[in-house]
C-alpha cells in the first residue's frame, strides 16, 4: 500500500521515480524471500509531507544503487499512529562500508552492530542492514574471535606496561 502511495506521489514530481521508494532490484544475501509488509496511502492516513525528504532521498539512492530499502522503525509507527514522527530509519540490504561510499555525510557507528549515520543538515538518519539468522556455528566463531581479540589487546596493554 505504502508503495502505491510512493508510487502516486512520485509521479507527480518526477515521472522516473515512480516505484523509487521500494524498488525490488536487489543483492541478494541470505535476506529472506518474503516481502514486508507495506503500509500506507489514504486507509492509513499516511501523508508524504509528514516523510522526511531526507528519508526519501536516502532510501532512493540506495535503491539506485540496486540494494533494497525501507523506511522502518518509530518513524512509521508514529505516521500509522496520526503523529508526527521524530526522526526516520532505513533498513537496507547494503552493508554499512558500502552506505558509507553512497554519501559523504555518512558516519559508521556501533561496534558488535554497525550502523551508518547519514546526516542531511540537522536531520539523522540511521540506516541499519538486514538482519539474518545466525548458525550456531557462526555465533561460536564470532565469540572465539572476539576473545581472542580481547587477549590480544590484553597482552599488547600487559606488555606496553611492563
């Protein structure tokens, strides 16, 4: 629905960039295969002018950049529910490093979850990549890695020490 709503609205504006808010071009990595659930347009009482431009903008040129894109999070909830939302996040298929390349106003945030902080003058937007399931496997890897990094910054402090 929210799609259709994008798709009306952006047509006005620019013929081209109908279906830009939630294309389908997409590089796949283990996301999964259903499509979210969209909301929007005249049922939900949800208005472009209430979107942030900056939102919009992000979303579009990560879209071009043939990731999938979403506006989520408190952002929505707060439009579904008739408030004005406060600020606006992203979930994208992008890894953080390659937001990073796709605006130059982007900070890289969060040390076990990255987060890329794209900022359009006062407004933050927070972009976050999928989540995925994680194998037992792979949670083991990632747990000795992380403790063996911690007793090799340990060793390198006990040795500067000394």
């Amino acid at each position: 629905m929210i799609q259709k709503l994008f798709q009306r609205i952006f047509r006005r504006r620019n013929s081209t960039a109908a279906g830009t808010i939630t294309g389908s071009a997409s590089r796949s990595r283990n996301l999964p295969s259903h499509d979210p659930k969209r909301f929007g347009g005249s049922k939900e009482g949800v208005h472009l002018h209430d979107v942030s431009q900056a939102a919009i903008r992000t979303c579009e040129a990560l879209q071009k950049a043939g990731h999938k894109a979403f506006i989520v999070g408190g952002g929505v909830r707060d439009l579904l529910l008739g408030r004005r939302p406060k600020d606006f996040d992203i979930g994208t298929s992008a890894q953080p490093y390659q937001v990073k390349k796709l605006f130059r106003n982007c900070w890289i945030i969060g040390r076990r979850f990255r987060l890329a902080h794209v900022r359009f003058g006062t407004k933050n937007i927070e972009v976050a990549t999928f989540r995925r399931l994680v194998t037992a496997e792979e949670l083991a890897a990632e747990e000795a890695a992380q403790a063996a990094a911690r007793a090799e910054a340990e060793a390198a402090r006990a040795a500067a020490e000394a």
